[in-house]
C-alpha cells in the first residue's frame, strides 16, 4: 500500500467512489420515509485502488470504456472526493481531463489562454513569453482570437493541451489528451509530455494508444469494472489486457446476437454518408454517422460502440465508442459524429452498431459500407487503432 512518502507525488490509498443512480425524490414524506433511498441504486464506478506515483515518473490507466479511467482521473484531481480512501497530490496540479474545461465560452483563445495563466498566478511577462508556443501547438489558426464558443471540440482539445503544458505544473493529470488533431499534433504532443517528465513533472495519463504508454510510462495501471486488474511493468500490464480482452470477444459476440433479436428497434435510425461530399465512402477521407435513439426504458451508463467487420464477418481492429450521455438515459435523440479520416482497405464492410445499458448490450444494428480506394501501406507494429472522431448529442 501507498505510504506518506515524499518521494511520491502522487499517493492513492484504497480509493473508492460510488454514485447513486436513478430518481432523487424531493418530497418531505419520502425524505422522512427514507423513500427516496430506496428508490435509488449505488455504483461503484472505482474500486479499492491503491497506487502510488514517483515525482517525475509517468503512469499510464488503461482499460475498456467504462473501466473507471475518468473517473478515477478526476478522484485523483480534487473534482471527485473519494467515497472511501484517501489521496495525497503534492505539487501543483494541471488536470486536462475534458474538453473546453477552464475556458470561457465568450472569450477568445488567446483570452482565455492569459486568464488561465493568471488564475494559477503567473504573471502577464510569463504568459507573453510563452503566448508564441501556445499558438503553435494548438495550429488553430487564425481562430486563436475567435471567441472558444465557436471551435470544434478538437480545437478545444487542442488549445487546452497547449495552454496546460505551459502552466509550470508539478503534477499534469491527462484523459486522451493527445488522442485529438493529425499524427503532426499527436507526435508532438507526446514529445511535449516526455519533455514534461524529463524536467521532473510527474504525469498521470489516460489513453487507449497502448504502443504509446508501453514506450513512455514508467508503469501502467489497469483498471476493469472499477477495480485494479493490474499494476507495474507497462509491458506485462498491457500483455495481460489484450489477452483479457481478446478472451471477451467471443462473449460479446454471442450478446450481440442476442441482442440483435431481441430489441433492434432502440436504434431507430442510421444514416452514413461521406463527411466531404464525395459520392462514396473513400479511404483518407472523412464519414459522417447521424444515430437515432428511441429508447422507452432508461438505459444505465449508456454508451455507442461502433465496430467496422469485413463482409465475411472476419474483425477489423477499428472502432469508435461514445459514452457522453450521461449516467441515465430514456427517451429519444439524434447522435450526429464525424470519423476525420477513414482508415479503412478498400472493400466491402459492414458497420455494427451496439447500444449498451451497464456495459451489457442492449440493441445491434448493422448497416452496410462499400469503401472504395487502393490499398494503404501499413505497419504491423503499430497494434491496435481507435478511430479518431467527435461527437454531439442533441
């Protein structure tokens, strides 16, 4: 177990969070009655984790969506309190952990960049310093002094990276922050950080790119259904979880097909589309995903998962899920999302889409997808990929 020592930046003790889901009654009777309680259900998003992270290392959360990353990411940052346990950060702390996070919608860029500065009390020199930097890293163009209410999520993503590794933070807690932009933002960024824990700031990141954490971090921790599956070594950490999810294939398989007989009219709608106009789906080039939901009984933990297969059925290593729709959900929306670009062999696939309630499936649908463009060149040790993409729910 982690110890009061100040070798450690980072010190999580048994750490546990629970939330308590469903209706909150706000009736005098029921609060007297203990109605209220009872009408509610309690999750346990993190379970009795225990690590402990040197000053100046990096340690990389891995694990499947709805595993507790974030969550315990945001434990560790103040913006949750720990059910049960404790944590110790020592240091001061830059938490990057969503999108737009610390930025005033009305302001510009730039504004927004200064104001950040100031609220962790460094001065304007400092800031004007720097200013050049920012502007690079987040290559948003002349948008730097548009007001942030009118960027992309990316840009966002973008700018608030690079405004955070300009803070002089001692501890930099970090959710898919270098998963956003082209490979040129992304190769730089990690630089970025390895150079942040080169000069001694300690890091803690989140991110399904699992080649990356086993080059940089200094040890990885993997969570699954909130509890600590794993802890140390990145390569042995990372060997253990593909061979756990790789065994989880052939399970979700067969609940997909159960649940493809049972309640496909969830996903009510599906409408695929090339993102730049072009006549059909081409590799290189953008796609764009329009989802409908119709959704009679609330659903826990919601999320979409998408998943490219060949026409024969064989698995492609793509995929995208979408998890921003709250703890509940019942009712109807329109999911619209956009893949920047599509990485796909030219051929005949089909798009599995899966609506999920508490991590079980709940609804498939599949929808066919023709993909025309000669073959492209790849590498074999690059592992496993997640498709880049943005996403709004209205």
């Amino acid at each position: 177990d982690p110890v009061d020592d100040h070798r450690y930046a980072i010190e999580a003790s048994h750490v546990s969070k629970r939330f308590m889901l469903g209706s909150r009654s706000t009736s005098i009777k029921d609060r007297l009655t203990g109605f209220s309680d009872r009408s509610r259900t309690e999750f346990w998003a993190v379970r009795d984790v225990s690590v402990a992270v040197e000053k100046g290392s990096m340690l990389g959360v891995i694990g499947r969506n709805g595993s507790g990353k974030s969550t315990f990411l945001r434990t560790l940052g103040g913006i949750y309190r720990p059910t049960e346990g404790e944590v110790r950060i020592r240091g001061r702390v830059t938490a990057l952990l969503e999108l737009g996070a610390g930025f005033h919608p009305e302001l510009t860029g730039r504004e927004n960049a200064y104001m950040n500065g100031a609220v962790v009390g460094l001065s304007r020199d400092y800031m004007d310093d720097v200013m050049g930097a920012i502007v690079e890293m987040a290559d948003i163009g002349t948008f730097i002094d548009a007001p942030v209410e009118t960027y992309s999520s990316g840009m966002k993503a973008r700018l608030g990276f690079a405004v955070s590794v300009q803070l002089q933070p001692e501890v930099l807690l970090a959710d898919e922050i270098t998963a956003v932009g082209d490979i040129t933002f992304r190769e730089h960024g990690t630089r970025r950080m390895q150079a942040l824990r080169e000069s001694g700031v300690t890091i803690v990141q989140v991110s399904h790119s699992l080649s990356m954490l086993q080059d940089t971090c200094d040890q990885v921790l993997w969570l699954h259904q909130g509890e600590m599956m794993g802890l140390g070594d990145p390569a042995e950490v990372i060997a253990d979880y593909m061979a756990h999810a790789a065994s989880d294939t052939l399970t979700q398989a067969r609940s997909a097909a159960a649940a493809e007989a049972v309640r496909p009219e969830l996903i009510s709608r599906i409408d695929v589309s090339p993102a730049d106009g072009r006549a059909e789906p081409t590799v290189g080039h953008g796609l764009r995903l329009m989802i409908g939901l119709d959704v009679p009984e609330e659903l826990v933990r919601p999320s979409l998962r998408l998943r490219f297969i060949r026409g024969n059925g064989a698995p492609t290593p793509y995929g995208i899920t979408f998890a921003e729709m709250g703890d509940t959900f019942v009712g109807t929306a329109a999911i619209s999302g956009e893949v920047p670009e599509l990485p796909l062999l030219n051929g005949r696939y089909r798009l599995v889409i899966e609506l999920l309630s508490d991590g079980e499936i709940v609804s498939v649908r599949k929808v066919p997808l023709d993909v025309k463009s000669p073959l492209l060149d790849g590498d074999p040790n690059t592992g496993f990929i997640e498709l880049e993409s943005s996403w709004l729910l209205s």
